[in-house]
C-alpha cells in the first residue's frame, strides 16, 4: 500500500499526518509530495519514506496512490495560497485511490455539517479513515 501525503505552505499539517500515520503504521510506504520545498522538506522530518516537490510530481504520485491524504485545498484549483494548479487538482480528482481530505475551513473553503474541531482532532479522524482502508 503506498500513502501519499500532500501538503503547502509550510507543511506543517502534512508533517503532522506523515509522522501519526508513521507511529502506527510503519511498514506503510509514505511518499510526501509538497506543493514547494519547505513543505516538503518538513514532511521528510516528519519521517516520510520518500519526497517530491512540484506539479509534475504531485501528478505522478496521485496516479500512483492507493490513499491520498492531505487538507481539502489539495482538491481545489488555486487553493493552499495559489500552491495548488488546475491540473493538480484534477490529478487529485481523477485518481482512484481513497482520498482522505482534511476540512480545514481555510483558503475560502467552507465545508457544511463538518464540525468545528482543533486541527489535532482533525488529524485523529484522519488517522481512523486510514486504519479502516488498512
């Protein structure tokens, strides 16, 4: 099974999801793919097993997953300040693996009947959508 973990910005959500995931399932491949270098280089602290930056490699890597995971914006062209192209999220879109986005009412995206919780509690729900697909 290969996860891949997507992240911008700062990475800092990205990094969180590669290190949980990492701490109960370390036999799982992880490619973190960042939408620039800063996030990608805190998703490899985070313990990811492998890492790209760029469009072409988020597009390859979302052909290639059998889970994608990271916040909503990754989904929605221009999202994560700009970070995320239209053929991005399409790629996202048109993949067949599971994707597991994260609600963060963020970059004008607001999501109807999602609860208002603390990023962390985000990352836990997260986190049991993955060990059910396991």
């Amino acid at each position: 099974m290969k996860i891949i973990v997507i992240d911008g910005q700062g990475g800092n959500i990205g990094k969180q999801l590669v290190k949980s995931i990492k701490d109960s399932f370390p036999d799982i491949l992880i490619r973190a793919i960042g939408t620039n270098s800063t996030a990608t280089a805190n998703m490899l602290k985070g313990g990811a097993d492998e890492a790209a930056t760029g469009e072409n490699a988020f597009i390859v890597a979302c052909r290639e997953a059998d889970v994608i995971i990271g916040p909503i914006g990754i989904a929605i062209a221009d999202a994560l300040l700009g970070e995320v192209s239209p053929a991005m999220a399409k790629a996202v879109g048109q993949s067949s693996a599971k994707k597991i986005l994260i609600p963060l009412n963020k970059c004008d995206v607001l999501v109807p009947g999602v609860e208002e919780k603390s990023t962390g509690e985000l990352l836990d729900d997260a986190l049991k959508m993955i060990r059910a697909i396991i």
